[in-house]
C-alpha cells in the first residue's frame, strides 16, 4: 500500500461494539467528507456475536458481516484492519492482520503487556503493514502547537507537571464480564482511562526516568485498582504528578505544564478543542513575549484526526506514529506504575527489562489490592509497611550504619532506613 495516492483504502472492522460505531465509523465518514472523496471504505466488519455483525453492518451499509477477523480477512483482504474488540482480544486480531499483510490500527490499550506488544511488532515489515494504536488526545492542533512550542524552546523548560483522569464509572459500569479484570482489561483505569491523558502527557514531556506509585481498590467491585496515584521524574528533570481514577462525580481530564516562560492547561472530558487550552505567561515575559498563544489551526482530538494522518502514512508507506517504539512508551509506563504500586518501590526505566517481572503482565497475581474491606492488604505488599516485630528486634540489636561498599550492596530502602536522623 505505498504510492497509491488517490486510491481508496480498504477498511475492515474487528469488534461492532460501542466504540466501533460510535468513533471509528463516524471517523471514517468525516475523512471522506474532508478529501471530498472516498478515501477509506469499509469492505467488512466481524463480531464474535453474529448478530451484531449483522445489524451493524446493515445499519452503515456495510456491504459484508463475518464471525471472526480471520474470516473477515480471508474475505476481503482489506489494506486497513481497525481492531475494536475488548483489550483480552487485541493480540490475536492484531496478529491476524499483520499476518494477512493488513495494516492495523487497534484500540487502546494497545496490548496487554510489554512482552504482547514486542511479540506483535515483529510481524511488522519495513514499508509496512505496520500496526498502531489509537491515542487521539495526540492529534489535536493545540497539542500539536504545544509540541512545536516545546521544541523551538519558546515556552522554556518544563519543570513541574500534572496529569489527572478524573473520571466516573458506577458500579454498573463493571457488570460487563471483561472490565475490571487483568486477563481481560489488562488492568484498571491506569490501563483504561487514564490512558489516554498520560499518552499526550508523555508524548509533550518526553522521556521518563523514574516512578514512584500508589493503587487500591477503593470502592469498585474490582480485581483490579479504581484509583492511581504516581509520581514520575523526567530526563529533562521535570516533576509530574498523576491521578488516575474512576471514583470521581465531578469528571475532568485536566494537563498542566508549568515551563519557565509560563504555564499551559487544557481541561475537557473525552476530548478538547483549542478553546479547552490555556496559556499563562510568566510575570517576566516582556510585553511583546506574551501574546495569545493558541495555534492557527483549529483540529479537535478525535479519532478522525488520528487516522487521517494514518491514511497518509499508508500513502507515503511509512511507519505511522504511535506505533513501534512510539506506541509503547506508555505502556511502559503503566507497567512501571504497576510494578512500583505493587512493590511499594520507586521503578526506574531502565528496569524494565524483558528479563523483568512485569515484562509478561502488568500484574503479579501474589498482590491483592487494598480495598475497604480488606485495607491489611497494603501491608501484604512486599513493599508494605515492615513489621513490627522485626522492627524491634533490630532496634534492640547493635547495629553501626553500613558505610561505603557495604552500604553499596544493600537494597535502597536500607540505606535510607539506616541513615534517618
Ligand atoms: N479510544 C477511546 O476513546 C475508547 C473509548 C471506549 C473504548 N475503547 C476501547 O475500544 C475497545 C472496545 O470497547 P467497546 O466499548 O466498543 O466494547 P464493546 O463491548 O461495546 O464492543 C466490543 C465488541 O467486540 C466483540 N468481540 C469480542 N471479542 C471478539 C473477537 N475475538 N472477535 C470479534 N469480535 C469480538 C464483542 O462481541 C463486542 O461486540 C476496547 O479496547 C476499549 O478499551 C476506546
């Protein structure tokens, strides 16, 4: 699929669910009405409940319905394979698509752990079929601008930052068999909601170095956590604060970014315009410095955004963003945030390793979540509070602060419970 210009992309679905018909079709119409041609059709659809594929397809004219993404593909051979089934059910379709020669673009999260995604990512070629991730909070003009701005260094440095998915979800909202659990959502709203804030959050601040986290289970029926807190330190020695949480009546998804030369926010829902943006300058900015800030373009977040720039990557045959090392960074993340919420350590990048153990999954089963019934669990954690007991036993042994090269062999948290004043 390179060269091709002006040909019409060919489209199927995999999962007819909630998101499928109600941003991915609608996205597919609004890059067609943008072209003023047809540049993407959707050849098929397939849901494992025939039914659905069948009244989807009849409801948007859709000229084919299948029962699996491999009958979809055998089919219709599509150039574009757009995956939206539940997150337990991204690997196998992404697969298939690759190994049908289909560019993919699948559904956050993009997999269910580090070891998923590189696994998947092999099948790709050079030139393409490539498979990417939908992370539209990427491709509003704002964020855009913002990321220039960064870039040309006309905001300054960023040094302190804020990420909060402050969202509601009742406990209705869990009765659907695939949510709330790690097999099959791949963990909680850190991996489901959150998501989507931390992946712009990133991608504007760069490269991460260290997390420092904290999750339970508050008030959901869940096996997972309903609420993250993390704290993360960057390359560029920015500080950043996040919260993730379903818990929350009054819902935001709120950024800041607090530079030298001033300070950006947006505040919107499940989407922004450039009026959800705001600029504050810094008191020092002399008055010529301080004009309006906002872009001259005027894109939305949407997924319609998203895959307009993918059907031009697959035009030109070149590797779309958010996919190869692009569509993992915040995966990594999570798992990271995973790793130090359930270890009660900071993780640093550098320790995820394939070798790691949250390389297979963002969740070792021996952790229980702490939730209000069962708050002892925190204290389980091998990171919880240490016990009492041995405590007192070694406060009553002598003992001499280790120093040098001993000090250098003991776990971090030794060195700083020896050295406390
Ligand atoms: N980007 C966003 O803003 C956004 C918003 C909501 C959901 N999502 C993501 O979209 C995906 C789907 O969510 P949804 O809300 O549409 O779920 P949904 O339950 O409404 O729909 C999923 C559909 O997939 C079908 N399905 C399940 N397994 C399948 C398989 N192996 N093969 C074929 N079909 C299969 C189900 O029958 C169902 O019809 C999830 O990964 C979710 O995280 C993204």
């Amino acid at each position: 699929m390179s060269g091709s210009t002006r040909s019409t992309v060919r489209v199927g679905i995999v999962g007819a669910g909630g998101i499928a018909t109600g941003a991915h079709l609608p996205a597919l119409r609004a890059v067609n009405e943008q072209a003023g041609r047809q540049r993407a059709a959707v050849v098929g659809i397939a849901d494992l409940d025939p039914a659905r594929a069948a009244s989807t397809a009849a409801e948007h004219g859709i000229p084919a319905h299948f029962p699996s993404a491999e009958e979809l593909l055998a089919a219709t051979r599509p150039d574009l394979l757009i995956v939206c089934t539940p997150p337990g059910a991204h690997r196998s379709a992404v697969v298939a698509g690759l190994a049908a020669g289909a560019w993919v673009w699948c559904e956050k999260p993009p997999m269910l752990s580090l070891e998923e995604y590189d696994d998947v990512a092999r099948l790709e070629r050079e030139g393409g079929p490539y498979a990417s991730y939908v992370v539209q909070h990427r491709f509003g003009s704002a964020a855009q601008h913002l990321r220039d701005q960064m870039s040309s260094g006309r905001v300054g440095r960023p040094l302190v930052s804020v990420c909060h998915t402050l969202w509601y979800r009742g406990h209705d909202y869990y009765d659907v068999p695939w949510r709330g659990k790690w097999a099959t959502e791949g963990g909680g709203p850190a991996m489901g909601h959150g998501i989507h804030q931390m992946d712009l959050y990133l991608d504007l601040m760069g490269e991460w170095t260290e997390v420092t986290a904290v999750a339970d289970a508050q008030d959901r029926t869940v096996e997972t956590e309903d609420t993250s807190l993390a704290i993360v330190r960057f390359e560029s020695g920015a500080l950043g604060s996040i919260v993730n949480t379903v818990l929350a009546p009054r819902e935001t998804s709120y950024l800041r970014f607090d530079f030298t030369n001033g300070t950006v926010e947006v505040e919107h829902l499940y989407g922004y315009t450039n009026d959800h943006w705001r600029y504050t300058p810094s008191p020092h900015l002399p008055e010529d410095q301080r004009d309006a800030w906002l872009p001259q373009a005027s894109t939305a977040s949407s997924h319609a955004a998203q895959l307009g720039e993918l059907l031009d990557s697959m035009d030109r045959g070149e590797r779309p963003r958010a996919s190869g090392a692009d569509g993992r960074r915040t995966l990594e993340f999570i798992a990271a945030l995973y790793q130090s919420a359930e270890t009660g350590r900071p993780v640093r990048r550098s320790d995820l390793t394939a070798s790691g153990p949250y390389y297979t999954g963002m969740h070792d089963p021996a952790v229980a979540y702490p939730t209000a019934d069962s708050p002892q669990a925190r204290d389980d954690r091998p990171g919880g509070p240490p016990d009492p007991a041995a405590e007192a036993a070694a406060a009553a042994a002598p003992t001499a602060a280790p120093t040098g090269a001993d000090a250098a062999h003991l776990p971090d948290d030794t060195i700083l419970e020896t050295s406390r004043g």
